[in-house]
C-alpha cells in the first residue's frame, strides 16, 4: 500500500462539515471527496480519507490536507496531476483540489500536522459587506481593534483550554491543554472591504476552540468584558466563563504544516 496526501480548498456553506455523517442525505466534504476519488481511480470501494483538521458545518478550507493509501505501485508526479484534474472536473464547485503527493510509509494528516492555522474574518462596517459576506462575521457596532490585540495576547503559549470547548465530550476526562504560538489581529482589505484578521496557529485544537476565542475577543473589544479577563477565563476551566462561538462561515483553516521529510514531492 502506498500512502499519499491531497491539499484541497472549499466554500463550507454548501457542507455539514468535514466528518461523514450517519445520515447520507447529509452533504460532508469526506463523502463528496472519496466519492470523487471512487470514480476517478476506478475503485469498488472508495479510499478512506483522514484530514488534518474536522471543519464544522459551515467552516471554510484554503488548504486542507487530506491522506488515504491506495493499493499497487506507486503514482507518479504526472499520474497524480492526472488525477487532480479529474478530480475537479467532477467534484462541486464549491470544492477545488489543488494537489496529489506521495507521502512516507504510514504518514497520516491528522497526527503528522507540525501546526495548523486558522483564520477568522470580521467586516467590521455599518454596511454590509458583498464580497465577504460568506466569509467574514458581520459586525456593524465598533469594535476597539487595539484592545482585541492587547487580549489576544493572553492566549499565547500552552494552556488549559478548556474554556474554550464547547463539547463536552471533547473535554471531560481529556487532555484541554493546547499550545498556540501565534494569536494576532490585524487589518486586511478583501476586494476594496475592509477586515479585521484573527490569525490563531497552533498544534492542535479543541472543539470550536477557535470561534469561542473569537467571541470573546469581540466581546472584549466591544467593551462587555475587560481587556485583562482572559487569564480569569483559562483559570476557569468552564465553557460558561468564556464569550460567545463565533459564527462558522467567518473561519478558514488556512494552513497546515508538516515535517518535509514526510511528504515525497518529487513522486519519482
């Protein structure tokens, strides 16, 4: 068996998240995917597929990395650039492929992943934006840009994030404690309309742990909680402590990292 990895973007709106569902009238990424590679690799049985990162209904994709393993001799560079084309002529338009790459024996996206990125959009306007609008949280009361930056602060380096789990059975009896190396706001224009940028990497993530942190940056920045409670609210350790879940359509999983030695791009 020879193991590879597929990068892949899509527009979340049109999903129930990544994970295949039980229920098969319900639309996921992984069903739509390995229906895909079903069809175009000729197989009986679709790959199984494991991505770095389980995106909940709505949530966005840039570059999710995606492995699975298939049986014979291994693809070539062109093979797989064969594959990636057929792959988007079939798959949704909300779905873009963008590449296929041999990978080390035994590689897997999920427990491979170095860090993982993700970013979360807000248009901060009294008018509602047009081009973002599927991306972005719209927030039309003003938000104080430098205070969210002071707060975000606060979640650097390891810590028990429990609060920022909204699943119980993602956190009880569980290991809550995440490491983020970088959490930084900033502006950003997006087809002339302006965004505020919540860029959030880490090793790994809990439950909506993203989106909560984002809620409750908002709330700090818009002046219901103090710039100075995020460390009241990890030493909690209860979801109830923590801001509102931000809604799913402002966040992207941006980016994943890997060692370089697991993914073999040169597919000789």
């Amino acid at each position: 068996m020879v193991r590879y990895a597929l990068t892949l973007a899509y527009e979340g709106s049109d999903y129930s998240g990544f994970a295949r569902q039980k229920d098969p009238a319900i639309i996921t990424v992984q069903e739509v995917l390995e229906q895909a590679l079903a069809t175009v690799l000729r197989l009986d049985i679709a790959p199984e597929t494991v991505c770095a990162g389980r995106t909940d209904a709505g949530v966005h994709a840039l570059a999710q990395v995606v492995s699975f393993e298939l049986a014979g001799p291994a693809l070539d560079a062109r093979a797989c650039g064969r594959i990636v084309r057929s792959l988007n002529a079939i798959t949704p338009e909300s779905m873009s492929v963008k590449l296929l790459q041999r990978t080390t024996e035994g590689f897997s996206a999920r427990f491979d992943a170095q860090s993982r990125e993700y970013r979360y959009y807000i248009a901060n306007t009294i008018y509602p934006p047009i081009f973002s609008k599927n991306f972005a949280w719209h927030i039309p009361t003003q938000l104080d840009l430098d205070v969210m930056k002071n707060a975000s602060q606060y979640l650097r380096g390891k810590h028990d994030f429990r609060s920022f789990c909204t699943s119980a059975s993602a956190a009880d009896d569980k290991n809550t404690v995440r490491e983020l190396s970088m959490v930084e706001v900033f502006e950003q224009s997006h087809f002339g309309e302006n965004l505020i940028c919540i860029r959030i990497v880490g090793n790994a993530f809990l439950h909506s742990m993203v989106r909560i942190i984002v809620g409750t940056l908002v709330e700090i920045a818009a002046a219901k909680r103090g710039v100075d409670e995020i460390p009241s609210i990890l030493n909690a350790r209860k979801r109830e402590a923590a801001g509102q879940t931000a809604p799913a359509h402002g966040l992207t999983l941006h980016k994943v990292e890997y060692l370089s030695s697991d993914i073999l791009k040169q597919n000789n």
